[in-house]
C-alpha cells in the first residue's frame, strides 16, 4: 500500500455532481428583471458575503438551505469583523435567495450517493453506526474513482485532509480514525470484504523522546531514587528539598530527565550507555544534548530548555555530587542560557499583536458586560446557554483583574478561596489560594473590585443555580459536584472570546495580557507587575520589557512629531 495522499476531488467529495451552487442562484438573481435593481444587489451580495464567510468560492457552496443553516451555524460574525445584526441580515437574505430561485432544503438533495461498488459494501454493513462511519470514506473514494478494493492508507489521509477544508466536522481526525477501525474491524467480521488493512493515523504530533523503560535499568532505578527524593524529602537532610514537591511538578522533572537521555540517544550516543544520572550531567553530555535540542528551535534556546539544564543542576549538586567547579560550569551555562532566552514565547508575542489595535482591546476589556447583555436575552428561551455565558463573563472578569493561572481559576472554592469584604455597592471579594496550591508555591491573594463583586452575585443567583447538577462547593461547579475541568473552562472562555471579539484568546494569556496593559500604561512599574502575576522581579522585567519598548517608541514618536510642528524651542543655554 502506498502512504501517498492522493489528489483532491475537484469538487467536494461530499456534494452530489449535479448540485446546484451558489454561483447558480447569483446567475438566476441576476437574470431575474421583476426585481429592482437595489434588491437584486443585496441579494447577490448576501450570497458572496456568505461564500466568503465560508471560506468558499460561490461555485464551490451548495445552494442547499439545509446546508447553509448548519453550516452557517459555526460562523462567529465578530471574527470576520461583522455584527450580529449584519450578518443576520445576510443570512436572512441569502436564505431568500435560494427560496426565490426554487433552492431545496433536503439533504439528500445535496448528498453525494457512493457509486455502485461502494453502495454494494455497504449495502452489506448491518449496524447502522458503522455505516455512517464508512459513508464520508465511500463518498470520498467515489469522487476519486477508487474503487473498494484498491482503497489504502492515502486515501484515509486524502479523507481527513478534505474533512478539514471541505465540511464543519467538529472532530474531522475522529470521524476519520472511526472510518479505519470500522473498516479493519468488518475486514474478519463480513465475508468477501476487501482484504485491505487500513493503518491507523499518525499522531499530530510525533513524540521524540524514549520511553524510560528502554533505558538500562541502572537508570531507571537512579531516576527512582531522585523522584522519591523529591517527593519524600528528609526532614533531617540538610540538603533535602524543604517540602514535597507538588505531583505535577515531580512528573515535569522526570519528564525532563527523559528529555536527556532522549536527546543523546537522538545525538548518537547508544543507549546502552546511558545507564545513570551522572552520565546525564555530564558537562560535555549535558552541552550535546542541549545543543541537539536546540537545533529542534533553529539553534536558539528556549524557556523550556533552559529548565532542563536547571534540573540537571539539581541532580548534579543533589545527587550525583559533583565537585564544585563542575556546579560553577553548569551555572555558567544556564547563565547563558539565560541571557539568550526571551521571556516571552513566540505564539504568546502573536497572539498579543491582536490587541495592538485599540479598538480589539477596548472589544475584549468590555466583554463581560456584552455577555451579561446577551445573558440577560436568552434567560427565559436558552437558560443553560445563558448560564455559560454568565459563566464566561464572570471567569474573563476574575481574570482581567487578578491574572491566575487556569487550573487555579477553575478549582476555585466558594468558602475556602473566597470571602466578602464590605458591604453594599462598596463590598467587594477577596480570593485567598495557599501557597501549596499554586505552581510556584507563592500563596494569591486578590482583591476584587465591587463591579466584580456584582457580577458574582449575578453568577451564583442566575447561572450556577441551572449549571449545578450536583451540590457541589465550588465556584465553577462540574456535573459531578466537583469542579469543572481546566482545559475546560478555557475552552468555554476562548470559544465565547471568539464569537463575541474575533480574537484568538485563551485562559493563560491574560497573564501575558495584564503585563501589556500595565506596562502601556504604566511604563517601568515591573515591580507592580511582578506582585499581580506572582512572579520574581527578573521574570517579569524580562517578559516585559518588549512592551516598555513599545512605550518609549511611541513616546520618542511623539516628540518627533512635536518637532515636525515646529514645537521645539531653542535652549538659550546652549
């Protein structure tokens, strides 16, 4: 079997060859006289404007009114720049266009029907589910005139590349993955199936590292030893870490490890000797790993590979015990390391650019009173959607003004983490969080504004109530009476960030979100930012300091325009 994806359809694989499409309606609208000349333009310009929110060329979208709506329904206005009234307004006119013009509204109207090979095999699937998991492969393969027994991984490839670009499937990779389990599973169970084996796709991401378990055992067993320390420190070992390390941290520090010896196995080393941690501190080991890491990022170090010679430190001071003038090496190098890190990721510098525009920053800092607005519409016809909407508003708020980490967001506990301070329009509520339940072991302490303190009695008296399935104490509640996942809640809160703004946003950029604002606004008060994010001094001077630049160039900027209007006074004492 060849891996080789094959060519896409010209068409979609999934609409019918004789369908009509939009470019049709736009022709017969064009054709019809009757209408005025101001109503033929409005309709032919819904029709484009709903090509364009689609991604599509017209003649490339079925003018299919069922097909449209479920389509239409994954389109968030504000990310094309549109309002929700105007693109109402370009729906209900499109809409209108493909009733005039006689448009059906029945799938099968639209449906491409496998051609009769394929409709034969499948004729031959008695469950129901599996054959809606083969339909989308036999439509796709139909389109290509690929018969069923000369069906191979291309094709299951060709299939997931074309559920991406041609349909809404919210989880093309999963319908796909179906296809082939499906296919392999009626492959032994359906007599004269094809005797073709479909193989599994390949993950998004291939991993690089090696198991720990392929390593000699006299590394496994070091490793071992060093985990135990962390998690079981000595109280009477002066060199003991002061408290067990939370269990998130002491699976990044193994994971770490693993990093190593991964990356020298990876550099040409055999594995076999690897058989310890002194090896992997190694000062020659340690550089030939790092560098082949770096290369992973075109030569440059990363936050992430910097922690990793950090860890490395640790284990040579800790445990290995080298001398001290191979501690002073290593420290040298993570020095360096250091200097050359930028303390911003690149994806977050991106993301960021988004709110260079005033008028992006001013749409996601008035967020929460835009979803209290819409909450408040949908109370009565959509409480649950209401609900989630209040639940976004009030976590986007918790967020803007006290800037925590996700998973420390969404464990938040009614009595344990919050309490009221004050009362009537100046109450407001403070947010207390162990140092132990932080990832830098720094204990939160947030007070939150009354405006906040508003919305939250809105969230537990409207919204919590009809999210609350089962008793639970937490701020956002999960169905299960515990609290509701990190991943999400920020999920909830980038989809609805999306559809409201057209921003790109997620939970953790707020952090890098506040220093922005801040260090606009109030330009070298590092020292202000470094207690609001938690952080040392050092970080956030160095996360933020591309802001301050932004600050001093708009401020040189203006002084250069004050020159240019002649604003500039000679000094007599020059």
């Amino acid at each position: 079997m060849t891996d080789d994806t094959p060519q896409k359809p010209t068409t979609s694989p999934f609409v019918a060859e004789d369908t009509l499409m939009l470019s049709d309606v736009i022709a017969q609208i064009d054709s019809m006289t009757k209408l005025k000349p101001t109503r033929q333009r409005d309709l032919k310009s819904a029709l484009t404007s709903i090509a364009r929110l689609l991604g599509k060329a017209p003649d490339r979208v079925p003018a299919n009114i069922s097909w449209l709506h479920i389509r239409l329904r994954r389109v968030a206005p504000a990310a094309n720049n549109m309002s929700a009234k105007r693109f109402r307004n370009i729906k209900s006119d499109a809409i209108k266009a493909l009733a005039m013009t006689g448009c059906s509204r029945a799938r099968a109207d639209w449906l491409r029907l496998p051609c009769p090979a394929w409709q034969a095999l499948l004729d031959r699937v008695a469950d129901k589910h599996d054959l809606w998991k083969l339909t989308q492969l036999a439509q796709y393969c139909s389109a290509l005139d690929v018969p069923p027994n000369a069906v191979n991984d291309g094709h299951t490839r060709g299939l997931l590349k074309t559920l991406i670009t041609e349909s809404f499937q919210s989880n093309p990779r999963h319908k796909v993955a179906d296809a082939i389990k499906v296919w392999n599973r009626l492959r032994a169970e359906v007599h004269g199936w094809p005797d073709i084996r479909l193989s599994r796709l390949p993950r998004k991401k291939e991993p690089w590292t090696i198991p720990l378990e392929q390593f000699p055992q006299s590394l496994q067993e070091d490793v071992a030893a060093w985990i135990h320390r962390l998690a079981n420190p000595d109280l009477l070992d002066e060199d003991a870490p002061a408290k067990p390390l939370r269990r998130t941290t002491i699976k990044h520090r193994q994971f770490q490890l693993r990093m190593v010896a991964s990356a020298l196995v990876k550099s040409g080393m055999p594995i076999t000797q690897i058989d310890s941690l002194a090896v992997l501190v190694d000062l020659d080991n340690i550089k030939r790993a790092l560098r082949w890491m770096m290369e992973r990022f075109e030569g440059k170090p990363t936050e992430a590979i910097k922690g990793v010679a950090v860890c490395l430190q640790a284990v040579a001071r800790r445990h290995v015990r080298l001398e001290k003038s191979e501690i002073k090496s290593i420290s040298a190098l993570i020095k360096r390391l250091g200097r050359d890190v930028d303390g911003l990721r690149e994806k977050n510098r991106q993301r960021l650019l988004q709110l260079d525009d005033p008028a992006s920053l001013t749409k996601l800092l008035h967020l929460p009173d835009a979803l209290v607005k819409t909450a408040h519409k949908l109370q009565v016809s959509k409480p649950r959607k209401a609900a989630l909407k209040l639940q976004a508003a009030l976590a986007i708020e918790i967020l803007l003004n006290a800037p925590m980490r996700i998973g420390n967001l969404s464990a938040l506990h009614l009595e344990r983490h919050l309490r009221p301070i004050g009362s009537g329009r100046k109450r407001k509520v403070h947010i207390h969080i162990p140092a132990g339940e932080v990832k830098n072991n720094k204990a939160l302490d947030y007070l939150l504004p009354p405006n906040v303190a508003v919305l939250l009695d809105l969230y537990l008296t409207q919204a919590r109530p009809v999210l609350e399935k089962t008793p639970s104490e937490y701020l956002f509640p999960a169905q299960n009476g515990d609290h509701k996942p990190a991943g999400h809640l920020s999920q909830l809160i980038k989809d609805t960030i999306l559809e409201h703004t057209g921003l790109v946003i997620n939970a953790h950029l707020f952090r890098s979100i506040a220093g922005k604002i801040h260090s606009l606004k109030q330009p070298g008060d590092f020292v202000t930012l470094s207690h609001v994010l938690n952080n040392s001094l050092e970080v956030s001077m160095k996360a933020y300091a591309q802001f301050e630049r932004q600050s001093s160039l708009q401020h040189y900027q203006n002084s250069l325009l004050s020159a240019r209007h002649g604003e500039v006074q000679n000094d007599p004492s020059l």
